[in-house]
C-alpha cells in the first residue's frame, strides 16, 4: 500500500491511500491532479518513506523507480 501525505494550499497536512502502484500512477496521470508546487512531506511503501519533494517531481521519480 501507498500512502502519500502532502500539505495543501492552505498548509494543512492531508494523506491519500492507494492499493498498488498503477493506481497512484493513474491519480498522477489524470487532468485533475495535486498541484505540482503542494510538497509531499512524505510517500511511504509499506510504512517506509521512498520519497520527499515537491508533487510536480513525482511521477518522474515514481516511473524511474523499481518497486
């Protein structure tokens, strides 16, 4: 399971769950997604965090990466 936890545009801190690997790809892929600027304080896989950084650098890392 993903759990991606971000800060919105009014800095709250929210966490969204997915299932598996194509799922969050196809959240990122869509029209209406994250902004690319809201930070991602953490991604984690299986509770151990993979990623940090902004959601506009996502994608890129997650379709470069081998899980």
């Amino acid at each position: 399971m993903y759990r991606l936890t971000y800060q919105d545009s009014y800095q709250i801190e929210r966490t969204l769950e997915f299932e598996n690997y194509e799922e969050l790809m196809l959240s990122l892929s869509g029209c209406v997604t994250l902004p690319d600027t809201f930070l991602v304080t953490s991604l984690t896989f299986d509770d151990k965090v993979i990623y940090q950084g902004l959601v506009g650098d996502l994608y890129r890392f997650l379709s470069q990466a081998n899980f």
